[in-house]
C-alpha cells in the first residue's frame, strides 16, 4: 500500500468517529461551514504531498530512478487512480444549497447538488446515512454537509460522499434547546419525583396530533387492537410551525376538560427543525402543570425533545405511546384468568364451609328427630290431660254428693222452721196487743195535766218556729235565686240548641223528611225506584207520595 493509500485510510477513519464539522488531519481548519475555494487548496496539498512523497521516493533511488520516472508515461487508469486516492484522503465540512436531487426507489444512494455562487458540487449519500440522519431535504434548501471527495473512475467524474446531512443553523438551535433543558433542569422539571404514574386502565385517552399525519392511525390502530374498551378524545393540532405549541397546549386542554385521564402528545419523524415545536419553554411547561398524566411520542428512538424530558412518561415512537397507555390484551387475559381462579377457588371454600356448617346443624337432634324439641312439653300436657280427666268426674260427683246433702237439711229444716216462726209471730203479737192497750187508755189526770200544758206552751212555740221559718223561707228564696239562675241559662241556650237541632223546626223552615215502607230516612236517590211509595213528613203532616222517577241532581239543582 502506497503512502497515500495510509495517508486515506488514517484520515477516513478518524473522520468518521469526530462529531460533525471538525476536520481530519488533512490540513484543513476546523469551522462550520466550508466553501469550495478551501475545498480546493485542501486538495492542491493533498495533491503536493503526494508528490513530495514521490521525489523522496526518487531521491533514495538515485538521479537515474529519477529521469526514468520522468520520461514514463502513465495510463489513464493510473492517472484516476492516483487522483482518486489523493482526493479520498480529503474530508471537509461545507454548506451549500441544494439544486437537483435524486431520490428514486431502488437507488442505493441519494444523489443531489449543492452550489453556491460561483460553483456547483455533485454529493451522494448512502440511503442508511440519508435514513440516519432524518432530514427531509428540497431543492432550494441550505445545508450543511460532511465527507470526503471520491473520484468515479470510469467516467471520469468526481463526487462528494457525503457522511452527515444537516439544515444550517441546526447547531444554534441544538445550543438553545440545551440550555433551555438545562435551565428546566434547574428548576425541576424533569425530576422523577414530580412526574404523574400512569392509571393502569384508562377508559378516556386523549390524542393531541395533526390529523394528516401517520402518527394518529398507528396510536389509534394499537389502541383498538390492545384496549378496543377506552374511548380515544382526539384533538387535530398543527405539529409544525410556529402556532404549533399553542395549538398543542389548547389540544391538551380541550381533551383534559373533556374528561381525558391520560393524554398522548405524538408525531411521526422529521429534521431537528421540523421537531422544534416540542422543544417550547411554554409547551413544556404547560406539560408540567397538566392534571393527569402526559405521555409523549414524538419522532424516531433517537430523537429526544423538551417535551419528552418534562413528560410523565416518554415513548420513543407514537405506537410506543400508545402501547404504554394500553394495557396488552393478552396482559388482561392473564390477569383476569387469574382473578377468576382466584374467585373460584374463594367462592368454593364458602360454598365448602357453608356446607359443612349446614352439615353440623343438620345433625343437632333437633332437627334430626321433630319430636325431640317438644318431646317434654307433649309429656307434660298429656300428664296433666290424664289428671284432668281423673279429676273432673270426682269432683263433679263429689259436688253432686253436697248438693243432694243440702237439700235434704233444707227439705228437712224448712217445716220446723216456719213452725218456730208462726209461733214467734203470735208471741210478738199478745205482747203488743197488751203494750198497746196501755198506751190507748192512759188514766185521765195524767191526760188532762199534759193537755194544759200544751195550751201554755204551744202558742210560744208556735210563734218561735214561725218567725224562725219565715227567717229561713227568706234565706232559701235568696239561696234558691241565685242557684236556679246558671241552671235557667243553661236550660236556655239547651232549648234553643235543642229546637235549632229539631226536626220540627227543620219542617217548620219549608223542609221535608222522606220515609220509605219500613220507616227509614231516605237519603239518596239509590234508596228510591220508580213506584216506590214513600211518606213525606211536612211541619203540619205526612203527605203519602209515591215515586214516579229518579233524578240525581247536581250542585246547582241542591243549591
């Protein structure tokens, strides 16, 4: 191998392992952008150095090596191989703008052209780098490429391969996002203590995403196929552009209110530029403040946002997302087959300990043998039933015995005694015949003395006791007045009650009380039939009516 083959290996592989836009040891400097005047000097001195390399080379030979070298002539193939391998052994670091591009399926490679105003660079790049590198590229775009310059022998044609594919500016905007995480990192924000757990079964997922994109039919097609039972609230934002962070703060807020207990923030690849929107101070704040969990998916795996570093949860894709909302299905086939054996085997120990209690109280005696719970009892009445019955007919008879007894004395006593009675009476009678004959002829002085005697002291007597009655005769009309008096009004008012509650007084208003044949009021027409004879009582008589039909009146007819 030549030394300048060395010399491109060297530098090829140590440029591929230094971060984008630092140089090899080329003898190019490092900065972020390259036009192609320094991409020329760098290959005129790869170009010197091959030659120096040569003239030692010569030297060492000796002075005839040298003519001879000089007089030969080389191939055309030797000639784009010793070009090719001085301009590989180059790697820059240059910004341009895209004028044509190529990228066609079932190329290996993307195939463009980067100018500016004095020159035009055809590049390629290998389709897994293009892929790498994530940038959606245009005609028309300023970009930043690095790689080396590569030299197609066969047509004699000269390209720039390209190993890195950037828009300008994208290292201003990495710098800014990084001290925007650092200064949310200060303050807390991505602290793990402060983040939401995820609720193990949501029933409302909220979906914030543009509508247009592949994103919102991987998340919803995952959801129906691993949790089909929650219900997606979905909001359409704009996931580019500047009014890109408010819509998505109004698209969380929309699905929040509307009940949303976790809400998925998703969108599918694009350049660092294009992911810019989730890179908001404001986005991620108001992920922060959010009241239910966030979940973000936003780009491919390596793609790492502010909005991912500041959310509860995050994904490294959309489908991700929704696989970490969702549980799997077969996830809850497992569980639920677990909670249903663990079920079963709970419901048959009650059902096996409930049986084996029924079991215990089934055995008791008392409800093996009917009897026994009122065996004693039954023994006792039929023990006193058989007492009973022993007792009542002695008892009756004794009773029988007493009374036949009794009317014997009686029959026997009765006679005797109204023999004693009869002579008692007559005895009682001669005493008072005597007592009365001594009373009735009194003898005649002691009459005439106690006569005397009442025609002096009777006038006297008489006068006291007539001045004493008309005394007391006073005193009872007074007395008599004022006790008659509340009776009088209380026989009063019961009169006029009593004749106000009269049916005479009824009558006596133009009112009449109908009677059928057995003498009963009539109340209702119900009572009468047509033909019916009925009395109808009138103050001064009975008319005696009959009925010749049944009318029932209303209110107004009564009245």
């Amino acid at each position: 191998m030549t030394s300048s083959n060395v010399a491109y290996d060297r530098s090829y592989n140590s440029a591929a392992g230094k971060p984008r836009g630092v140089f090899a040891n080329s003898g190019a400097s490092s900065g972020s952008a390259r036009n192609a005047e320094e991409a020329a000097r760098a290959c005129a001195a790869a170009f010197g150095a091959h030659k120096a390399a040569g003239a030692n080379a010569a030297s060492r030979n000796g002075g005839a090596s040298t003519q001879e070298s000089a007089s030969r002539a080389l191939s055309v193939s030797a000639a784009m191989q010793l070009a090719k391998g001085a301009l590989e052994g180059v790697t820059v670091c240059l910004v341009g703008e895209i004028s044509e591009l190529s990228n066609k399926p079932g190329y290996k490679a993307v195939y463009f052209t980067v100018k500016d105003k004095s020159a035009s660079l055809p590049c390629m790049m290998w389709n897994n780098r293009f892929r790498a590198a994530g940038v959606q590229v245009a005609v028309g775009q300023l970009v930043e490429l690095t790689g080396r310059f590569t030299l197609y022998a066969a047509k004699g044609r000269m390209n720039f391969d390209v190993f890195s594919l950037a828009p300008v500016g994208e290292g201003q905007l990495r710098l800014q996002v990084a001290n925007l995480a650092r200064k949310l990192s200060a303050e807390g924000l991505a602290d793990p203590a402060r983040k939401l757990p995820l609720p193990a079964y949501p029933l409302t997922i909220g979906l914030v995403t543009s509508p247009r994109g592949d994103a919102v039919h991987d998340v919803l097609r995952t959801l129906r196929r691993r949790f089909p039972v929650a219900r997606v609230l979905f909001s359409g934002v704009a996931v580019e552009g500047p009014q890109a962070p408010a819509g998505i703060v109004e698209g969380m807020r929309a699905v929040v209110h509307a009940g949303a207990e976790v809400v998925l923030v998703v969108r599918g690849g694009g350049s660092y530029e294009d992911l810019m929107p989730f890179n908001d101070e404001f986005l991620a704040r108001m992920i922060v403040k959010c009241p239910v969990p966030v979940v973000t998916g936003i780009g491919h795996e390596p793609d790492t946002s502010i909005a991912d570093m500041v959310a509860d949860v995050r994904a490294s894709t959309p489908t991700a997302a929704a696989e970490a909302v969702s549980p799997a299905r077969e996830n809850l086939d497992a569980l639920f087959g677990a909670r249903r054996g663990s079920l079963d085997t709970c419901v048959r120990r009650a059902i096996e300990g409930s049986a084996a209690q029924v079991g215990r109280i089934a055995s008791r005696p008392v409800f093996c043998d009917p009897n026994a719970l009122l065996a004693v009892s039954a023994q006792g009445v039929d023990l006193y039933a058989d007492r009973l019955a022993r007792a009542l007919p002695a008892s009756l008879d004794r009773d029988r015995a007493q009374v036949d007894r009794l009317r014997e004395r009686l029959g026997s006593a009765l006679p005797n005694a109204l023999t004693l009675d009869v002579a008692a009476v007559q005895r009682q009678r001669e005493r008072l015949t005597q007592a009365l004959s001594q009373v009735l002829d009194p003898p005649t002085s002691q009459t005439q003395r106690a006569r005397e005697r009442l025609v002096r002291v009777m006038p006297l007597g008489c006068e006291r006791q007539r001045v004493a009655l008309d005394h007391d005769q006073r005193r009872l009309r007074a007395v008599g007045c004022q006790l008659l008096e509340p009776f009088r009004r209380q026989a009063g008012l019961s009169a006029a009650q009593l004749d106000a509650l009269s049916p005479l007084s009824v009558l006596g208003r133009g009112y009449s009380i109908a009677r059928d044949g057995d003498g009963d009021v009539v109340k209702s027409v119900e009572q009468a039939k047509p033909g019916q004879p009925l009395d109808v009582t009138v103050s001064d008589g009975v008319l005696e009516c009959s009925v010749s039909g049944v009318r029932r009146a209303g209110v107004d007819d009564i009245a």
